[in-house]
C-alpha cells in the first residue's frame, strides 16, 4: 500500500520537474540545436558515402592492375 502511495507520488514529483524544465526551456534555441544535430549528421553521411565510393573506385582499379599483370592461360 505504502509503496504505491510512495511510487505515485515520486511520479507526481519527476512530472512536475520534467514539466518545469520543458516550460522555462527556450523552444527556439533547442530546435535550431537540434536543427545543427541534424545537418551535421546529414554531412557526415554523405562523407562517408563518398569515402565509401572513393574506396571502391581505389579497389577496382587495383583489382584491374593485378589481373591485367596475370597472364590469361587460353584452353
């Protein structure tokens, strides 16, 4: 019984804090925040999508350097 009353009320309290903080809190500021997290995230993909095709264009032309030093052995 004494733990419901306890665990309600702790609830009570965490609402009213998160409440509070979400209200005193600059909307505009933690949205263009979040705005700079999010472009900034967009630029590391595309660096990392261009590394990646830079990386297969290295390794198809490595791959064409070493079969064209092979010798094709015709049947």
């Amino acid at each position: 019984m004494w733990d419901l009353v306890i665990n309600l009320a702790f609830f009570a309290c965490g609402l009213g804090f998160g409440k509070a903080q979400a209200v005193n809190a600059d909307i505009t500021k933690r949205t263009e925040y979040m705005q700079d997290l999010i472009n900034e995230a967009y630029e590391k993909r595309d660096l990392m999508k261009r590394q990646w095709l830079d990386a297969e264009e290295m390794a198809e032309t490595w791959k064409r350097r070493y079969e064209s030093l092979i010798p094709i052995e015709k049947d």
